[in-house]
C-alpha cells in the first residue's frame, strides 16, 4: 500500500495520491519542473494571449568558457587563457574572468539550486546546450521573445585588466552572434560594451551593431566611468543615428567603498546594483546628455524600481537651488527621468500602495518593461506584472511585451 | 478542486520518516507532508510569495544569531527545534510547524488537513 512510486486508489474511490516524481528540487532539476507552478500562472492570467517579452534574462557562459576563450584574437592572450584553464584547478570555466565573491553567496547556500547552476539533462542534439534551456524556460514563462545576457561577463566592467576586458568582451559577443543568436529568432541581445576604451566600443557597434538579434548595447557593472566625459560622445551618437538603445545593466560590488563595510550580502546586493545605476543616471541627467542625444533610447537594467522615485525627488530638490550646476537642463530631472525606459525586476512589492506611486512617476504604461532575469535568485515571473491590481489591461500588455516592441522594433 | 473535501490516501507511515518529507499530486494540487518532531504538517506547494514549488525546496533549520548579554553578536547558529522549507524559487522560509515566514506572518502556507491512522497517512482535499 506504500505510495512507492505507483499511484494509490483512495479508501472512496474518488481521489487518488500519486508520489510526485521531484521531491526535491536541487541543481539537477530540469528546468521546466522548476518552473512548473508558473505554467499555471499562464493559464490563470490568460498569458498565451499575450506578447510577453522578457528584456532581462541570462544564460551560463560557463559552460562554454573554452568556447569563448578559442575567440580571443591576440595569441598570446588566447595562449594565456588556455594555459590557465589546463593547469589551474578550478579554471576550466573561469580563466580571464572577474567572478567576485559575492557572486557565489546568492543561492543562499544551497536554498536557491537555479542560481548556483541549471545542471539538468538536454537531449543530445544538433542544438547549443544553451539555447535548450533557454527554450526550456521561455516555454515555462510563456515569453515569446527573450532578451538574453551573459552571467560571469558582466563583471568584466569591473576587471582589474583592461586589455583582457576588451579581448573577452569580443570573444564573447563573436561566440554569442555566432552560436546562439542565429539559430532562434526569439532570442535577443543587447550586447556589452568595452566601455573603458571608446574606440573598441565604437568597433563593437561597428562589426556586431547589424548581426542579427542584436537589438543595442549595454554598460555592464561598470561604476567608476563618469558617463558624461567627451570621450564617450560619439558612442551615444552612433546609437542614436543607428536607433539602437543604450542600457546600463547594474553589477553588484563588494569592493566599493560603501559595501566593504557591510557583513552580509543581502545589504550588498540591496545596495550595490542600486547605487550602481543611481550614479549613471546622476551623471547622465546633470550633464544634460538628454539634451544633446534627445533621440537615444536609455535603458536601466535590473535594479528594481525603488530607486527611481528617490532619484527623481532627490534630483529635482537640488536642481532648484542649483541650476547653474546643470545648465543644459531646460525641465526638471524628473522630466528626463520620465522619458527613459527600465526594466521591472526587482520589482518592490512589499508596499503594494508606493509601487503603484512609483509606476505613476515613471509612466510605467509606455516605459516600463518586464523582465524576469530567470534563472538568477530574485527572479520575477510575468504573473507578478499581471497580478498588479492598479493596471488596466492595456497597461499590463505594454509593460508586458507591447514597450518592448516599441523599443526594440521587435 | 472537488466541491466536496475528500480524505485522500497519500502512503505508509514510512513514506514519510522523521524529518524528511513525502511531495504528492492528488489531482491538480501538489501537497508537501512533513514530519518534525514525530508529529506530521502538511501543505500546498505554492508559495505565498509568488507562487513558488516550496515545499520540494531545501529543508534547514532555522539560523539565529548568537547576542551577549553586552549586546555583541558571536554569530550564526542553527535552531534545530525549528526546521524551515524554503522555497527554491527565490527562498522565502517558512518554519515547518507553523508555515509561517518568520519574519513576516502574514506570509504563509496554505496548510492541508493530514492525520496518520493505523494503516497510514491521509489527507483531506
């Protein structure tokens, strides 16, 4: 009569209990098992009739580090690299990169398996590894386009060596456009930036600005370039003559000044992506680069949205009593603010009436954009933007995928 | 969901041993039962903060902070009296007697009728 793994008849007849096949959910749990109860958000909120895109997703580069590392183009470089990952014991999947240590507290040790890695069984195919599970959790969210990131290379922004980080960041986006985007018309980029060399920036939009599913380029983790200075110009001009978007994909850091006092990574990562983002868009607004690239879609990526009230309130107070500081300005902040477009996740909750303030404040309706950044530990389900009460329908569909259709001419 | 409850055979006694945990479908839902301190809980696997598989997540006892009386911390420690579930989708806890969060009791598991008889463990549904 044990529940085995056999179904049970019941004592009336009427029901019966079958042992589920995944007790436990742990690294090696097929993606869309994890994802199962979402599937039922699809069905409760009516979803497969809706045009979700997904603007913030990644994928584990990890897999496919000696991929990447065989695009290096300097020899002595790719030599290097490869030289690393044979001999050192632990740098198969990490030679050349910036992986901090944070970045291994964020399962919650253990609690969180998807973030520490999706280890599941693909079948045997023709198909990359990564694009499977990207498939795999797209079909479980019910999104029909994804825009997907790079995990471990977005800390390049913050590498030590900034010849390394130019020569990995185009080997990756070589590997990227060569190995996943071709072969999904569904799966986006936006790709990285060597931000630190404008030149090699330039050189980036040059060769990959018209591959396809390449829908613009981002600032990674990157927090010490003042993004006002002259030498950046000409990058916001080519993407805004080629109509491609600027986004600013916030890193955590626990080596700034202000997170090396904290003891816990939760105040870290509260804190960081946050402030990451908070002084670029300082920089950004107070120098009047909207003024000059009026035509450039901005985009702000995975912090949440907390913050933009903050910036925009804060902003505004000083701007007042400081007009002479930003002389380009001819609104207020806010007023800026309210024409860039960001990403939803993390999205705050937690005070049901201050989100709604917030999505007012940022015109949520034409600016906001969902984003799940699944298989990361704080990801959101699209059910958390159909959930909201305080949007109507049509609301829902923009943030939902109809922005980001706009946005990205999809 | 029937519109009447029905008492639902779920296993043995032993399906569910002490401190661990049996996961089953009975029709469309998905049941956690657990057993702490000889004693059997069992609930939904949805969680309450976005609707997560909980309980086929990670079980740990709940960690505290050690506080001297002069108020300075001498770290973490677990509280093995109090076993957690936490949710694998983003790790919301919840004590397994209580299926409470236990930083926030508005946060909490739909619990499910269980009572383990002679011949085994039954839910009602």
């Amino acid at each position: 009569m044990s529940v085995g793994d056999k179904t049970i008849e019941t004592t009336n007849g009427l029901s019966r209990a079958t042992k589920h096949p995944v007790q436990q959910i742990t690294i090696r749990t097929d993606s869309r098992e994890i994802l199962a109860n979402a599937r039922r958000d699809i069905e409760r909120y009516k979803l497969h009739d809706y045009f979700i895109v997904d603007v913030d997703s990644h994928h584990v580069e990890f897999d496919s580090w000696g991929e990447i590392l065989d695009r290096l183009e300097n020899p002595v470089l790719r030599h290097n690299a490869k030289a690393m990952t044979q001999d050192w014991p632990n740098a198969k999947q990490l030679a050349f990169s910036n992986h901090p240590v944070g970045l291994t507290f964020q399962d919650v040790f253990g609690r969180i398996p998807h973030q520490a890695q999706l280890a599941e069984d693909v079948e045997k195919s023709a198909e990359h590894r990564d694009l499977t599970l990207i498939r795999r959790a797209m079909e479980s969210l019910g999104i029909k386009m994804q825009v997907v990131f790079p995990q471990p290379m977005l800390e390049m922004g913050l590498h030590p060596e900034q010849d390394i980080v130019t020569a990995m960041t185009f080997a990756y986006n070589r590997w990227f456009t060569e190995t996943i985007l071709p072969c999904e018309k569904r799966v986006k980029s936006l790709l990285c930036l060597p931000f630190h060399d404008p030149e090699a920036s330039m050189k980036t939009i040059h060769e990959f600005g018209e591959k396809p599913g390449v829908v613009g380029f981002m600032v990674t983790s990157q927090r010490h370039a003042g993004v006002h200075r002259n030498m950046y110009m000409k990058i916001y001009r080519e993407l805004e003559e080629r109509g491609l978007p600027l986004a600013f994909h916030a890193g955590p850091s626990w080596g700034d000044t202000m997170t090396s006092t904290m003891n816990r990574f939760l105040a870290v990562h509260s804190m960081s992506f946050v402030t990451c983002n908070m002084t670029h868009m300082a920089n950004w607004i107070v120098n009047g680069l909207p003024e000059r690239f009026p035509k450039l879609k901005v985009i702000w990526i995975e912090s949440g949205l907390a913050w933009v009230p903050f910036m925009m309130q804060r902003l505004d107070h000083e701007y007042l009593m400081r007009q002479s500081d930003a002389p380009l300005l001819k609104r207020l902040p806010s007023e800026y603010i309210a024409d860039m477009y960001f990403t939803s996740q993390p999205m705050e909750v937690t005070m049901p009436h201050m989100l709604e303030a917030t999505m007012k404040a940022i015109r949520a309706e034409t600016q906001l954009m969902y984003s799940s950044d699944w298989p990361h530990w704080d990801f959101d389900v699209p059910a958390r933007i159909a959930a909201l009460p305080f949007l109507n329908e049509q609301a829902k569909r923009n943030i939902l995928g109809e922005n980001a259709r706009r946005v990205f001419r999809l | 969901m029937p519109a009447t409850s029905q008492r639902v055979f779920v296993g043995t006694s032993g399906d569910v041993p002490p401190n661990g945990r049996l996961v089953v479908d009975v029709g469309a839902i998905t049941i956690g039962i657990f057993r702490v301190d000889g004693k059997l809980y069992a609930y939904q696997n949805t969680c309450a903060h976005q609707g997560g598989p909980v309980c086929q997540g990670k079980m740990v006892p709940r960690v505290t902070e050690v506080i001297e009386p002069d108020g300075s911390s001498r770290g973490f420690a677990f509280d093995e009296s109090d076993p957690h579930i936490v949710c694998p989708w983003h790790g919301f806890e919840y004590s397994i007697k209580t299926g409470t969060h236990p930083g926030r009791s508005s946060a909490r598991l739909i619990r499910v009728n269980v009572e383990e008889a002679p011949d085994g463990i039954y839910v009602t549904v």
